[in-house]
C-alpha cells in the first residue's frame, strides 16, 4: 500500500507540474501534533493541524497555494495587471496582493464595504493597503458592476487585466489535492496516518482534498465545515464537485464526482457569513490557550467548533486520528477584536 501511494504521489506532481505555477511559499508546511487541544477535546483523538497558515508569504493562509497556479495561469497568459474583489475583510484578496507585491504585479482590489471596514483599516484590509493594492470600496450590490468597469477602464488603458474569479476554484482543487499528498507523506512518516481529514470551507479547498484522496486511493473521510449558512447546500456541494472535476481534467485526468461525493455541513456557520459565532469564538480561545496558536473567527473558529462538537457527539470515531487544515485567517482576529476580546478575556483576568 505504501509503495503505491508514493508512486500515486509521484504519478500527482507530475500531472501539476505541467501546469504554469509560480513560486510563492516554502512546502510542505508543517503538520504538527496538538496533544494538550485534543486532551481538553477528549474520546482518545490524536489531532494535528496543517500549518496552511504559515504558507510563507503575507500572513499565509490556504490561498497562496492556490494563487501560484492562478498567478502563473495569468502570466502565462500574459496578464500584466491582477483584479479580484471579495468582502472588505477577505483573506483571500489579502493573499492576492501580498503574491502580487512578490511577483511585481499591480493589483486592484474592488472590495464589499461593511460593518468590519469603517474607521482606520484594520485587519486584512490594513494589510492589502500595506502590500500596496490599489483599493476601491464599494457598496456590497455594486461590486460585480465596479469589478466590470475596473476591468474595462484597465483595458482601455492598454492594460491586460487578469480577473480572479470563479474559474479559479479548479486551481485550488489541484493545489489542495498536492496538500492532501503532502499530509499523507508527513502523516506516514510519523506513524500515523490520518482517518479524517477537516477543513473549514466548501470550495476549491475541500474540493481538492476530496480530489487528492480519490486519486491517492487514501480511503479517510474530508470533512468540511462551511462558513456561511446556506439555503441551498446541494447547490454548493454541487459547485465544489465540479472544481473537482474540473481540477482531475487540468491534470489530464478524468474523476466523476458529484454533489453526492462532497461532505460539508453549514451547521456550525452561525447567522452570516462574517458573523462570528460563540462556538467559533470559544474554539478558537481554546486552541490558544492549549496550543499557543491563533485561529480566525470568520472560517477556522467555525471549522475547529464543529471538528469539536463531531468528535464529542461520536460522528468522529474515538481515538481517530485526525488532521484539521489550519488554512489561515489570523490577521481576522485584528478586525473583530470586540468579539475575540469577549472570548479572550477570561472573567477572572477582566478586572
Ligand atoms: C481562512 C480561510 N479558510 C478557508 C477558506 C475557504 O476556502 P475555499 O474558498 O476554497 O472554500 C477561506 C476562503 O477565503 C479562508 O480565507
């Protein structure tokens, strides 16, 4: 079984590495033991994390893997300028203008106005301003037409703009698929191979885990906790399926997977996307408090929450060996530090 998981691996990153990429972190990242968290969870779990929040460039997170595909895609196709736009706080647009300020490229973000963006920037905005993106904010029912009227203006300019966008959730299923390689590789050198693999997020991430675990033949579960409610979970299980596909196609491959084949709950997800949740927030003081190590309360409080509450309820196994994907989200603790401080400051410390 070894041997033909490393040939699988290997099998992997040769498919990806025909793909224009861009270097934009040191890997593997870490995959650290967390014994002090999984005693306070308890039920014998034997829980280790996936640094993706120490992808090693602008704060981290899981996006720059995912972005040195995007980003060679674009050079590649001779893109000279990058847009994006998603919520003034996103991590994802934070990622993009850090790997655009490595690679030289200018970067426009057209971001959601909200409660999290009045005032001085903080947080992930702050530092999409420090990795010097040109920022534009905008009503959150303006912001597809603000993002056309960039590109265009851009054009106009003699620019060749590189939009990110839904096309580039493939590209984040190849780069989760080589994570879920690397997991396996670390798991099995230490002796212990992992029987659940868990994430917060629903789309090109957890797609890619998915993927990885179908053409490694690693027959573990990918578990996703979702950080936003949703009305319709069969269209976004949906969604991620075809980022799967899609990614097995990139690779030369061909993978049918359905709505049917992605796992993700919105149960831990709270009221809004964006809104922290006490579960999330009490997840999130107890990995710092345990572990020395901070998680965010938009997505991986509200993965880590619903990790805990699956492990208590038995929908995890006793004793399993689990890996959460840390996918990164700290500077978020900076721009909801109202909500983090309630969590954060114990009562008997308040005074
Ligand atoms: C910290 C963090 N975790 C998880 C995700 C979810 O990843 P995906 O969009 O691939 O579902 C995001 C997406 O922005 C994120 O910022």
């Amino acid at each position: 079984m070894r041997e033909d998981l490393h040939a699988r691996i290997a099998d992997l990153r040769e498919r990806a590495a025909r793909l224009p990429r861009v270097s934009l972190t040191e890997l593997p990242t870490p995959l650290q033991a967390c014994e002090r968290l999984s005693r306070a969870i308890g039920h014998g779990l034997r829980l280790h994390l996936k640094r993706d929040d120490l992808t090693s460039l602008g704060f981290g997170g899981n996006k720059i893997r995912k972005l040195e595909f995007s980003l060679g895609a674009a050079l590649a196709q001779g893109c000279d300028t990058v847009v994006h736009g998603l919520a003034g706080q996103s991590n994802y647009c934070r990622q993009t203008a850090a790997a655009c300020a490595k690679l030289g490229l200018p970067c426009h973000l057209v971001l959601r106005r909200d409660h999290k963006t009045a005032g001085a920037p903080q947080g992930n905005l702050l530092l999409s301003h420090l990795f010097g993106a040109r920022i534009e904010m905008v009503a959150p029912d303006e912001q597809p037409a603000a993002k056309q009227r960039l590109v265009e203006r851009l054009k106009a300019q003699g620019r060749t703009p590189y939009l990110i966008g839904s096309q580039d959730e493939a590209l984040g299923a190849v780069a989760y698929a080589l994570c879920l390689a690397e997991i396996l590789e670390q798991g099995l050198e230490r002796g212990a191979e992992p029987g659940v693999v868990c994430v917060t997020g629903w789309n090109g991430t957890q797609a890619g885990l998915a993927l990885g675990a179908r053409v490694l033949g690693w027959r573990g579960r990918v578990l996703g906790f979702a950080p936003s409610p949703s009305a319709d979970e069969a269209r976004r299980r949906e969604a991620a399926a075809r980022a799967a596909r899609e990614a097995a196609r990139l690779l030369g491959g061909e993978e049918s997977f359905s709505a049917g084949d992605i796992v993700n709950t919105s149960a831990y997800a709270g009221a809004a996307y964006g809104e922290a949740t006490a579960e999330g927030l009490e997840a999130l003081a107890l990995l710092a408090r345990t572990e020395g190590l901070v998680a965010g309360p938009v997505y991986t409080g509200k993965g880590l929450a619903g990790l805990i509450d699956y492990v208590r309820k038995g929908e995890i196994a006793p004793g399993s060996v689990v890996v959460f994907v840390h996918t990164g989200g700290t500077p978020e603790v900076f721009a909801y530090h109202q909500e983090v401080s309630q969590a954060a400051v114990a009562p008997e410390h308040a005074t």
